[in-house]
C-alpha cells in the first residue's frame, strides 16, 4: 500500500468523527485510548497524548488506531490516529472529537419539551514527533483546536513537550509539559486551556513468559486544586494484557481497568473507570492495525 492510498484510508476514517457537537477545552484531558482509560495519564509507559516523547513505532510498517468511547455526564469521544516512523524519527497525526448532544434549550415557564435540542463540541487536529537523541527522548506536538457552543465558535493553537530518560534497562522517568496555547474569543470570553505538567517513574520487572511495569506519575493542572497521583499497573502474558489504574486528588478518587488482545497484526482494547463523582462509568473501546 503506497503512502497515497494510506493517506486516503486515514482521511476516509477521519470522517467518522461525527461532526455534530461536543464538548469545551477538558475534553484536552480526556484518554486516546483504552490502555490510557485503564491505567490514567502519565509521563512514562502512557499515551504520546500525556507525553509527546512516548510516540514510538516499533516496526517499519505504519499503524493505524482508532478508538470510540463515553465519558462523564453522556459525553462520547473518537479518536482516528495514524502512526509511522518518519524524518529520523517517529511521527504521528491524531484526530480527537468530544461531544455532548443532549442540552436543553428552556424557559423559566415548566414545560413537557425543551424549546429546543443543542450541544457543544471540541475536536483538535495533532501533529507529534518523537526522536532519541544521545540517551534521551524527545518529542513535541503541534495541535489545532475548535470549539462550538451552540453558536459561538473558537479557534486556537496549543503545544506539547516531553522527554523520557532511561538511565537503566527497567527504570525510567519522563515529565512533559502540556497544552501551552492561546484560544480566541467564545461568547466575550477567551477558553482558558488546561496547562498540565506531569512527572513519573516507571519500573518493569519481568518473568520467563511475563512482564509486568508499574507506573506513578504526578501531575499538576491549572484546573485543578492540589496535585493529582495516578498509580497503574500492566500485567502482560504472551497476546494478552491486563491494565488497572487509580487516581488521587483532593476531591475525586477513580479505580479503572482494562484488556488488550494482540492478534496478528491486530490490537484490541478495552478500558472501564469508575470514580468518586456519581456522573456515570466512562468507558473505551479501541482497534489499532499494523498497515502493509
């Protein structure tokens, strides 16, 4: 398959992220993938999302993901992701989309029916490159946002940077600096996005037909009161993983988890959290493919 006709079937997959409505800038926050929902965000042994210097292509051949899934209070998310090794280095482009239909347009007159049905939506357009220079890993992230609320829209541009060092073959440390960007104007009002600096450790031990990583990381985000700990866990035996996380904060406390099959050239993955707030189960659902 030339670099065309992968060009066309990442474009043609694009257009399933539905182009209705969504949700405003935490949808920035939100997992990519299953194994991302099951275990939490961190700057190490996570999603190139939480740490751009995460991307990497194991192999030659391109990767293609894609992954559906429900967030709090109804919120659904797709992601379409198309990966390659490129330029020296590893080099991927990940269309997000988060969107909440369900708004009620009403009066202070009770009624059966709302007046009307509305939603609001976020989608961001990333472009990541990840490259091992002398012992460290870097990587960075170009990424285009919008937003709509009913009829107000913004457009903005936001940034990421990381880089992991593995100073031992089974410890690792990564921290990463994320969505450093600026909005325009939605209803008066500029969007803040949500600034997030991560820093975790990742130790891996291992066994004759196993591998095992746990992870920590801590965040701050300017969102947030106080600091965030995650802690997750990946169990892998031969085709099968088994993933489960929890995360900390002053107000919030979640336990999540997760599977993933590897068939083939296939991957697919489930990820479930349940958390302190009482607004519903977020669940995820992903199928990443080696291409020709």
């Amino acid at each position: 398959m030339n670099i065309r006709y992968k060009l066309i079937l990442f474009l043609f997959l694009t257009l399933l992220i539905e182009p209705g409505f969504g949700i405003g800038t935490q949808f920035l926050s939100l997992p990519i993938h299953a194994r991302e929902l099951a275990m939490g965000a961190h700057s190490i042994s996570g999603s190139h999302v939480s740490n751009p210097a995460e991307l990497s292509v194991a192999e030659k051949r391109p990767v293609l993901h894609a992954a559906y899934g429900q967030w709090f209070s109804d919120v659904t998310q797709t992601t379409v992701g198309y990966y390659t090794r490129s330029f020296g280095g590893n080099l991927g482009v990940l269309v997000r989309y988060a969107g909440l239909n369900t708004i009620e347009l009403r009066t202070s007159t009770p009624t059966d029916e709302p007046l009307a049905m509305f939603g609001t939506y976020g989608a961001a357009f990333d472009l990541s490159y990840s490259k091992k220079v002398r012992g460290l890993k870097y990587g960075i992230t170009l990424r285009h946002l919008q937003m709509q609320m009913h009829t107000d829209h913004s457009k903005g541009w936001a940034m990421d940077a990381g880089v992991l060092y593995h100073p031992w073959e089974k410890l690792s440390f990564g921290v990463s600096v994320l969505n450093f960007g600026t909005m325009s104007v939605l209803n008066r009002e500029t969007p803040n996005l949500p600034l997030r600096i991560l820093a975790g450790a990742d130790a891996l031990f291992t066994g004759e037909k196993w591998s095992n990583n746990v992870t920590a990381t801590m965040e701050y985000s300017q969102n947030v009161s106080g600091l965030i700990t995650r802690i997750g866990n990946e169990l892998r035996y031969k085709s099968i993983s088994l993933q489960l996380g929890t995360q900390l904060s002053r107000e919030v406390t979640t336990v999540s988890g997760g599977v993933n099959i590897h068939v083939g050239i296939y991957s697919i993955g489930y990820g479930y959290r349940m958390g302190s707030q009482g607004m519903g189960s977020p669940y995820m659902l992903d199928v990443s493919a080696q291409l020709p």
